[in-house]
C-alpha cells in the first residue's frame, strides 16, 4: 500500500493510552532527507553513512562528512538524528577500502570490526566530523550508533576511540559536542548480551535485517531462504524482547530501524515488546504514526505476550491476523 490517503502527523504520536512512541526515518541516500521531513518523520533513526562514501575513487574528507551531517541536522531542528558509523563489507563493498576476499563475508570483517581494525583512521575521522556537528546548534540533536556489534569490548573500545577524538577536538579548541552513543542489535550475541551492553550505551537500536539473517541463519535478501528469514519466526520475536528485557529498568532506550519497524501491521506487537522508537523508510511513517494512535499499550502487551507464545511461524501469523479482523 502506498498510503498517499493517511493523512501526514507532522508531530509526534502516542499510543491511545498515552505513551509516546518515536517514528523516524531511514536514510540511505541524499535524496532521502526531503522525503523524511515531507511524511512527517520526528527524526532520522538511521543515516546510512556508505552512501557517503560510494561512487568516488576516495573517501569524503572530514569537512564533507561534517556538512553532509550538519545539512541532516538542519531538516529536523527538534529531533533527533541517529547517524550510523560506517558499516562496510558483508554486502555492502566499497572499491577503494582493499575488503579482503572472504568466504563468509556476512560473518567476516564487516561494519564495527573495521573500524575497530583495517579502517582505524576513517573511522576516527568520521568521529571528529560527527562530534563537530553534534557540537552545530543550528540542528537537532545528533546520536552516534555502531553497526553490528557482537561484544562489551568492541563497544568499551569505540567508547575509548570517541572519548580521545574529543579530547583532540578540545586540545584544538575545535567547537563540538560528545553525543548520545548506541549500538545496533543485529547478530544474536548482541541480543544476549545486552544487559551488560546497557552500561556502556544510552540507546539500543534493533536491526531486524541482520538479526533474522544471523538469528535464522538464512541469508538476507537469498530467496530460497525467505521464509526462514522473516521477521515472524518466534526465535526473532525472542531475539527481540531479550534486547528490550536487558534494558528494562535503565535509562537505555530501544529502538529499531529494521525493515519490520516499517510495516504498520506489526506496528501493535512492537510497542507491545516494548520498543521506543521505531525508524523506517520514509514512506510508511504516516502508516505506522497512525497505527501508534490506534493501541493501546495495554492491548500492545496482550498481543505480543500471545505471539512469544507461539512456537511456529503459523503461530505468530495467527495471532497477528486474530487482532487485525
Ligand atoms: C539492519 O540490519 O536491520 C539494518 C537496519 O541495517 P542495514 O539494513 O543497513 O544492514
Ligand atoms: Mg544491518
């Protein structure tokens, strides 16, 4: 459904019972921004920072990087802007980077173990723009995410990596800000170790995309393995409510930028897992604000309890199907 007849919420939305809930926008080119704040998004849940870096023999300096930040800030004055730091390899190459051939490239050196490895210096170079931007009162306000993390460590490194960035961008007497810091949740170890996760992260945000890829072990986007692959598999459904659990009675709020935050048919069950803020391509933030409006929390609760429940697929359907009539 293309949704052209739900109407567009330019503010932001609450369950029926009151409690608000953030619908964002993905990013994933320049040409996504207008559309993010035309539909009504209150925020970018996830900038796709690759773009950036595609398409040209080198990557973008500092000075571009911060602008291209600065610009995304700009369109939402009362946001929030969740930029993702660079997340290559696996299916997302870049020619000048020299990726190593890999057999396994989803479950080899891709997004946070560069940055932490081969791609050091971008990384941090990337940090010091985002620090500067973050630091631009023009703007909303900027977050800092890593992609696929797996352990305490890498995120106590990146941490240490941010800190001496800003310590530098102080030395220099350089204007900047240190954001808000979170990580993705999309391989299982992240999942289960998000209690300790939470000491190290302001926020969470779930990658349903990875997740069902690493949790079913079926390749994203591999046809033959779709069914294995989709979002109502119980094991995702479990894969998600441990995220939310390890960060129940922190300050650590959760969200998702997965492709399932955007179907407004699952709207109902993931405010009933307890997520915060849900982040989506831009075209079905009308949909999903309305479908927020619709429940309420307590509803949302009695749904998603029945779908954990379920121990097939079939189940979950059912279930979901049940509330929707
Ligand atoms: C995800 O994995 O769900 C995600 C949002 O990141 P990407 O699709 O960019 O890997
Ligand atoms: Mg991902």
């Amino acid at each position: 459904a293309g949704g052209e007849d739900v109407e567009i919420r330019e503010e932001p939305v609450e369950t029926a019972d009151g409690t608000p809930i953030e619908v964002a926008a993905n990013v994933g080119t320049q040409a996504d921004l207008a559309p993010a704040a035309d539909r009504g998004a209150d925020g970018i849940g996830l900038f796709r920072t690759e773009f950036l870096f595609l398409d040209r023999q080198s990557p973008p300096d500092e000075e571009e990087q911060y602008e291209a930040y600065r610009d995304a800030l700009e369109r939402f004055p009362d946001g929030r802007v969740v930029v993702r730091t660079l997340d290559v390899g696996g299916d997302k190459p870049i020619e000048y980077l020299d990726l190593p051939e890999e057999e396994n490239p989803f479950l080899g050196e891709r997004g946070i173990r560069r940055s932490l490895g081969p791609d050091a210096d971008l990384f941090e170079t990337q940090l010091r723009a985002l620090l500067r931007a973050a630091g631009d009162d023009a703007g909303g306000k900027l977050s800092v995410m890593l992609p696929l993390v797996s352990t305490v460590e890498e995120v106590r490194e990146a941490r240490e990596v941010l800190e001496a960035v800003a310590a530098d961008l102080e030395a220099e007497g350089v204007d900047h800000v240190v954001p808000e810091f979170g990580v993705m949740i999309e391989t299982p170890a992240a999942a289960f170790v998000a209690p300790d996760l939470v000491e190290h992260v302001e926020f969470f945000s779930i990658g349903t995309n990875d997740l069902a890829q690493y949790v079913m072990a079926a390749e994203r986007g591999n046809s033959r393995v779709s069914d294995l692959g989709d979002f109502r598999q119980p094991a995702v459904l479990r894969a998600i409510r441990e995220t939310v659990e390890g960060a129940e009675g922190t300050d650590v709020w959760v969200g998702m930028c997965g492709e399932m935050a955007g179907d407004p048919e699952l709207t109902k069950l993931l405010v009933g897992l307890g997520l915060d803020e849900l982040s989506m391509s831009a075209v079905t933030v009308p949909q999903v604000k309305r479908a927020v409006t619709e429940t309420t929390v307590a509803d949302a609760r009695a749904l998603a309890k029945r779908a954990l429940a379920a121990s097939t697929k079939a189940e979950v359907e059912a279930v979901l199907t049940e509330t929707t009539q």
